[in-house]
C-alpha cells in the first residue's frame, strides 16, 4: 500500500503557499473581542479569518498592512490544506 502525502500545513506554519486568482475589493478588516482573530471582508461579501494565536508578530504585521489596503483591490494568500474562503495569512495589493 502506497502512502498519500497531503501538503497541510503543521500548526503555527504561516507560509503561504498560494494567492486566490481573483482579485476582491477589501471593504474592512478587524480583530474579534478576544484578540484570537482578524478577519477581512471584502467586496463579495467573504469573510475571510487568520488566527492571531497561531503567530502573533506575523498577525500585527498582516493587521497593519491590511488596514492600509481598505477599499483596494487586493489578493489574499493562503497555507497549503486551507480554504481561501475561509482563512488566510497573507494580504497583497492586486
């Protein structure tokens, strides 16, 4: 039997491993109550999430770029094994 290797990332890996292809309009980005996420909205109604506890320098450096990309178009990168819908760890301007 041949084992099957799947490209998930181990916990606290925040390499991203690829952008979504589409570019989206960035409408808001912020942190939850507990400081455990920030989330990012953009203009297709996605709610996208990256986990603050995971590595919390990369978080603030991601908020902080975030924040200056509001209302501009822009690609978001996700770790291998991880729904781009969903999540992200990386934020680029298209």
């Amino acid at each position: 039997m041949t084992a099957i290797t799947f490209g998930y990332a181990t916990k606290g890996d925040t390499t991203t491993a690829q952008f979504t292809f589409e570019p989206s309009t960035l409408m808001a980005v912020y942190t939850d109550s507990s400081n455990r996420y920030v989330y990012a909205v953009d203009d297709k109604d996605v709610v996208r999430k990256l986990s603050i506890t995971r590595d919390v320098e990369h978080a603030r450096k991601q908020f902080k770029i975030a924040k200056g990309l509001v209302g501009k178009k822009v690609r978001f990168g996700v770790t291998s094994g991880w729904s781009s819908s969903n999540w992200f760890n990386e934020i680029i301007e298209a």
